[in-house]
C-alpha cells in the first residue's frame, strides 16, 4: 500500500538491454458494507489462483460459515458461490435464516448473518433449488444457476411470518375456518374453508406413512402477497406466463407438530373430502369466470396445476331462507343442477353460506384436496417487442467487446479511455506493454455502457431494469422513464464479494429487465394455471406489478 516503482529490465543472449520504471499509488481496498460480517483467514487479495482456493474458507475456517460440507463433494472445475440477502416482509434484514440446497446434502448449510446476507459454496453448471428456513416463518425456495469457478446474486427474499390466528375445527362435524383480515391497495379479504362433516385429515410422513385426524383440528391460513414486498415474499418464483396475484400457505397445526417429529420443514396434508375456500373477488373479474389455481410443493421445488377457481355471485336465499341461490355464468340467474353438478356444489355447502356472506356478495371459490401453498394466479402475455439499435447506439458497443481504436502517433483507446505504451524488447518479437487501467483507481476497463433501447420507446413500457453482476457484487440501475436511445453505464469496483482486490479479469454478468403493461386472461375451467394455451375469452390489463 502507498507508492510502489516497478522496473522492467530486459535482456537478451548479446548483452543487449532495455529498461523503465514506471510508480504507481496503490490505496488500500474499501471496506465492503455488505459483506463486511464476513470474517476468516482470506488474504486482502485474490491473486491468481483457482477460485475454489479463494471462497473455501467460508467451510474451512474455525469457525465455519458453511456447516456440514461433504469437502471432497467441491471440485476445483465447479466450484461456485451463491449468496445474497434476506429480509422480513414487513422489516429489513432477516438474521439467523438457514440457507441449504434441497436435494444435495453435500452442501451443508449457512446461515444469513446480522445484515441478512449469506454465502454458500456449490458446484456450478446445473440448476438448483434454494431453501431458507427459519423457526416462526413459512419456508422459501429459489432457484439459481450458478456458473462455473464464479459467484452467482440470488435475488432478495422476503420471508412471511406464520400467521398466529389458528382456527379449531371439528372435522366430525364439519364447520368454517376464517383466516385472518389482509389490508393493502386491494381492500381488505380473508379466506374462508369450508370442511364438510366426517372429512378425514390424512399427514404423511413419507409416501407409505401417514396419521389420520377425524377429530378436532387446528388450522391456519398466511397470506404471502400482502403489500409492496409481496412478489418477493412468494414462496417461490413464478413460473413463465403466470402473473403475480394472490398466493396463501394453508397448514395443519398437527402437521407441523409431526414435521418437527421427522425433522422436516412441512409435511403434506390430504383430505377425503375436498376443503372449498371462497375470498372476495378483489381483482373484480366477471362473474363466471375462472382464475388458473396452482399449489407449490416444496419437496420437488416445483408448482402444480389445480383445479380452476371460479367467480360466483350470491343472488340471494330461498326462501326458507337457508339455502344459498349462485350466479356461476354471469346471466344473473341462479344455477342450473348440471352445474352445480359439475363444480361439485352439493347441498351442504349450499345450506352454509348465509352463516359467513350475504347477498350481493361475489366471491372467489376454489376447492383444496390437501393443504399446501395455493396460488390463483392469471396467465400472463406480456408485450415484448423488438428492440431495434440503431447505428447511433451500436457505437456503444466496442466499450462492451473490448474493440479499439488507435489514434496515429500513440496508443489511446478511444472507447474505453485508456493510454497505453509500447517498448520493443531488442532481439525478440516481444514487447513491454504499458495500460493505464492497470493502475489502481482507474475505471475505464471496469466501466461497461449498456445500450437499453432504440430508436423508439416500446408501447406499454414502464421501467428498465439493469443489473450487473461482478465478482459476488451486484450493482443494479433502474431507468423509470425510459427514453430512445437509453444507455446504462455501469463501474465495477475492482473487489470481489469479500473486498478482496481481484487480479486479472472477472467475468461481468448483465441482465436486463424490461417492465410492461402485460394483458392477462382468464382459465376456462380445467387446470390452466401456467398454461397460457388454456384461457378464456375475458382479457384485461395488468399493472405490470
């Protein structure tokens, strides 16, 4: 650290030489808020060396990080780092969560520190799932594909807490649960079960082995898109063509308590009788309708495709008065028995509903064979249109792919400001090269200009989102008024994830999102949910959210 002069001497078999020296300021590196919690034995440069020797002190150390590492299971040809942060929904950072790979043991586990970030040593190449787990919260997964001998940013994670208002329930004798009330810029909405008289509840703790409860139980109803968090509180990301909607966890309290019996997360509830949810319609679809309705399993990391939801309205009750009339085409009359038939409407429910809804009242209705994360969520056609460059923007691009040019007389690279020289080696065909972004504190080869857009500004497009991700840093951009021509310029601060000066080159990942007003469709009665072949005839625009 401080002033440093470097000699170059040259010389060859005839005794002929050739010098200089040039000095240079080296400042010590900043520290790195973000990662700052991260302590051990890793020097303050990286050097060139294999990247698995530079992050393995996170499982290494005394103490480790990264708990329970199979060590031999890490190889230097895939050695990878995924790490980032989570936060409470409804607070900042999130200590203490338990980060793990589900399916792959080998990679122990970590756990997020004070400022709620984490850092977990895999193997690149393949896709995996990411769990995180904490006492009192629902699980979280994410999906990532780390590249090889690089860090990969996971995006952040917004845990939601259990909700603590259970309800008691005699499965005997059949009775609604109410979850608790759900406010934001929807209105306010709760979800009701209905559970029909000698409904068996059936946890399963492994494929072959389950308990049965036929008695009183406890339910529980949390809710995961409450609020401007909510897309990155879901349990899980989306899959392609599903807009952002509504999504709420529904559990068993005895299955939780056998879950910890086994020393699993969650376990899978089923019924013998489907459990009927309702929640006010707040997207205000028509009545009849259907809404895709999926549920998420968290043993295979994956969503699945449920029986649709479909708008009904309560026109009024007959008039012994028990017994519930249901607009379920949208004509505004009641219900034929063919299709009440058909939704496997049966006269209990029928007889039930003036207990929890009056007329007038246009609900949601979907029906669960097992209790598990729903999600009603409709299919999704975003505009993507092509987004021309034109040559005034292409001429950004050399600062991208390393092109040059040369001025006569001397070495600076126009594009990407930099002064070179070049001394001839005598007696060979080498030279001593000389480049200003060598010196620490320059930024022109740490700098990218990312060209966004065009000639033109899409039709319906609200936001550019631009993320580059270097060396375990992420350094995001947004551009909420996006203009012809639009271009990112982005700067790399020279260190890695650990504020450890990198030498040589580190490869930059770029990613751009564009956000759009997207035209959302309704299901056609099945199961549509992340089908985008299986809509109906009713479209409406979204907020891009």
């Amino acid at each position: 650290v401080g002033q440093n002069g470097i000699l170059c001497r040259a010389v060859d078999r005839a005794g002929h030489t050739t010098e200089f020296k040039r000095w240079i300021f080296r400042q010590p590196a900043a520290e790195d808020t973000i990662s700052s919690t991260v302590t051990g034995s890793q020097p303050t440069s990286m050097g060139i060396r294999p990247f698995k020797e530079s992050v393995q002190f996170l499982y290494t150390d005394a103490p480790p990080l990264q708990t329970g590492v199979t060590a031999s299971r890490i190889l230097d040809a895939t050695a990878s780092v995924v790490r980032g942060q989570v936060v409470g929904r409804d607070a900042g950072a999130l200590p203490n969560v338990t980060v793990s790979v589900l399916g792959h043991p080998e990679y122990g586990q970590t756990q997020t520190r004070a400022n709620g970030w984490y850092d977990l040593v895999v193997n690149g190449g393949a896709q995996l799932t990411l769990r995180f787990n904490k006492p009192g919260y629902l699980e979280a997964q994410r999906q990532v594909t780390p590249s090889r001998n690089d860090y990969a940013i996971v995006d952040d994670v917004a845990m939601v807490g259990k909700s603590t208002i259970l309800s008691v329930v005699d499965l005997a004798a059949g009775q609604f649960s109410r979850s608790r009330m759900a406010n934001d810029a929807n209105g306010d909405r709760d979800v009701r079960l209905l559970l029909k008289p000698g409904t068996v509840a059936r946890v399963f703790r492994s494929p072959t082995d389950s308990v049965s409860f036929s008695g009183q139980v406890r339910t529980r109803v949390s809710e995961y898109t409450i609020g401007g968090n909510g897309p990155v509180a879901m349990p899980a990301g989306l899959p392609p063509g599903s807009a952002y909607s509504y999504c709420v966890d529904f559990a068993l309290i005895e299955a939780d308590s056998l879950a910890l019996s086994v020393g699993a997360s969650s376990l899978t509830t089923r019924f013998t009788q489907p459990v009927i949810g309702y929640v006010r319609n707040f997207l205000q679809l028509p009545v009849g309708s259907y809404m895709p309705n999926g549920s998420y399993d968290p043993g295979s990391g994956s969503w699945k495709a449920e029986t649709d939801a479909i708008v009904m309205k309560i026109l009024g009750f007959s008039a012994t008065g028990d017994t519930a009339r249901l607009d379920l085409n949208g004509l505004g009359t009641p219900a034929t028995q063919a299709k009440l038939d058909t939704l496997q409407i049966d006269n209990y429910e029928l007889t039930q509903l003036k207990s929890q809804f009056a007329a007038g009242d246009m609900l949601m209705r979907f029906a669960l064979q097992h209790f598990r994360t729903g999600d009603l969520n409709p299919p999704e056609f975003p505009a993507k249109p092509p987004l021309h460059l034109n040559p005034g923007t292409v001429k950004a691009l050399p600062s991208i792919l390393g092109c040059v040019d040369r001025q006569k007389g001397s070495i600076i690279e126009c594009e990407s400001c930099v002064l070179g020289e070049e001394l001839p080696i005598a007696g060979s065909p080498f030279t001593l090269n000389y480049r200003s972004y060598r010196a620490p504190g320059d930024k022109a080869l740490r700098t990218l200009k990312i060209p966004v857009l065009g000639d033109a500004v899409p039709a319906g497009l609200i936001k550019i989102t631009v993320y580059m991700d270097v060396a375990g840093h992420r350094y995001p951009v947004e551009h909420t008024s996006p203009t012809s021509h639009d271009v990112v310029t982005l700067t790399w601060d020279g260190t890695d994830a650990y504020g450890r000066l990198v030498d040589g080159s580190a490869l930059a990942h770029v990613s751009i999102g564009y956000k759009y007003t997207p035209t959302l469709s309704v299901g056609t009665g099945g199961n549509s949910f992340n089908n985008q072949a299986a809509t109906g005839t009713y479209s409406w625009t979204g907020t891009g959210d």
